[in-house]
C-alpha cells in the first residue's frame, strides 16, 4: 500500500487561521496529535507523522495537555532506546 495524499479543499485551507506557509506543518501537528489521542498512533509514529523528535512531539502534548499512552509498546521503546545509549 502506497503512501497517500490528503486532498484539502482550497476554501478550507483559506479559511484556517493559520499564516499560510505553516498550514501544511500546522495540519500534520493536528493529525498526529488526533491519531494518538485515539491511540491509533504511537508518540514515536506521532512524532514522525508531523516532522518533530519524540522530544518535541511530547513537548507539544504537554502544551496541549494531551493524556500520554504509556505501554509495554512504549516501555520496551525506551528500553531498546537506552541500551543503546
């Protein structure tokens, strides 16, 4: 399966509040915040999804005050992670 294009109508995007060389960064950050809200997205997919390292992409959920999901998933992440540190 092939990666996909989100198609936004032009009326949409114009009427964001959003400068408009940031809507395509400001929108991703809205998906993947979205998706791991729901838990269809690890923070490490998350992060990737909207450009950002697990740091910020954490840094933003908390400015957000966004709920982590914190699992074996995650637990065996860090781990693997600070093995190899």
């Amino acid at each position: 399966m092939g990666a996909r294009i989100l198609k936004i109508p032009e009326e949409i995007v114009n009427a964001l509040r959003i400068p408009p060389d940031d809507v395509e960064e400001e929108l991703y950050k809205e998906l993947a915040i979205a998706l791991y809200q729901r838990g269809m997205l690890s923070s490490r997919k998350a992060s990737a999804l909207c450009g950002l390292t697990r740091l910020q992409f954490e840094d933003l959920l908390g400015k957000r005050k966004v709920l982590r999901h914190y699992g074996d998933a995650e637990l065996e992440e860090d781990l693997k992670y600070a093995r190899r540190s």
